[in-house]
C-alpha cells in the first residue's frame, strides 16, 4: 500500500522532510507521493508521517 497526495494539497512542503524513504516530491501542482517507494512508514514510524503533519488533511491512503 502507499499513501497519496490529493489536489487539496496547499504546497507547503511539511510533509516532505519527514518521509523516511524519500517518496515525496514536489509535482507541478502539488507534491506527490511515489507509490513504488512509500512504504507508510513501516519500520521507521507508528503511523504515516507525512499524514501526521499535513495541515490541510490533503494525505490519504493510495
């Protein structure tokens, strides 16, 4: 499973610091999580990071 980036996304870039294996990048619109390498935080965090710290609950479940 992976997590991603809706198009409520304001382009803060919060999220994109704290993923631990480097999935998330800014897009043309708005960041994107590449679902090949997001592994929802498994092993690093008790719950996807990114989700944590998104301030406009724009990251969902892929």
């Amino acid at each position: 499973m992976a997590m991603k980036i809706t198009d409520d996304c304001t382009s803060c870039g919060a999220c994109e610091p704290e993923c631990p294996v480097e999935a998330i990048t800014e897009g043309d619109e708005f960041y994107v999580i590449d679902p090949n390498t997001c592994v929802e935080c498994v092993g690093h965090h008790d719950s996807p990071a990114c989700v944590d710290v998104c301030p406009v609950d724009a990251i969902v479940k892929a």
